[in-house]
C-alpha cells in the first residue's frame, strides 16, 4: 500500500540570490517533490525524494552537489516514501514503507546507509500508521 503521491512540476528557477539546484532527481519538467527536511548534525540534513533510480526514499545533503546523495535504497523494490521525521539524540526516526507488506515500520539513522536500519516493526497487520508517527 503505497501512500499516493504526485509528481509537482519544478520550473528549477532559483528564486533567491545565491539559491541553486543541487540534484535535479528526475529529468525534464518533473520534480523529486524532496519533502520532510530535517537537520542532523552541523552539516547534514537528510529528506526524502523520488527520483528515477529509486522511486522515494531517504536521501542527505552537506548543502553541495556533490555531497547530496541517496542514504539507502530501504524498498528497492517500490520506494520507502520515508514520512515524519523526527530527531532525538542525534538520530532521525521516521515511518517507512520496507516491502509490499503494507506496514509502515519505524526506523532510525544516523545519516549514513550502515546506520540505517529498522528500528521497530510496526505491529499489526496492514498498519497505516506505526506508533503514532502518523498523527
């Protein structure tokens, strides 16, 4: 069950000074649609982005071009569509879609593809929601 989503068009203007694109994730007239932007550390902000490769799914930037990169592919399969982020003691949590299960499960990473794993099966057949992290 994969939650709907929608490509926006991204007209890929910068709109401030000094503004530019780091990673256009899907060519042409469509955006990544990169959403949930959370800070980790002095230099890291991870989020999630749909991009040709690996549909959606957790993502980090130092802020470069370079340095923008995909954190781990959780759902090779249909992407993890990564959903609610939330920092505690320098980790992120947050729901995602690991198989075509149906579950969101929790998880936590440290921003990095080795430090990101499941953190708490979601219980339950077919949950929508795990542990509140949808409300």
């Amino acid at each position: 069950m994969v939650p709907p989503w929608q490509p926006v068009p991204n007209s890929g203007a910068a709109t401030e000074p000094g503004t530019k694109i780091l990673k256009h994730f899907v060519p042409g007239a469509l955006g990544g649609s990169p959403d949930g932007f959370t800070r980790l550390g002095k230099r890291t902000t991870l989020f999630a982005a749909y991009d040709t490769d690996h549909s959606n799914e957790l993502w980090r930037t130092d802020g470069t071009t370079k340095g923008t990169k995909l954190v781990k592919d959780i759902n090779s399969s249909d992407g993890s569509y990564p959903y609610r982020p939330v920092k505690f003691k320098k980790k992120l949590y947050f729901a995602a879609l690991q198989d075509l299960d149906g579950k969101w499960d929790l998880w936590r990473t440290d921003g990095t593809a080795n430090g990101t794993k499941m953190f708490k099966r979601s219980p339950g057949l077919y949950s929508v929601c795990p542990f509140r992290a949808c409300e």
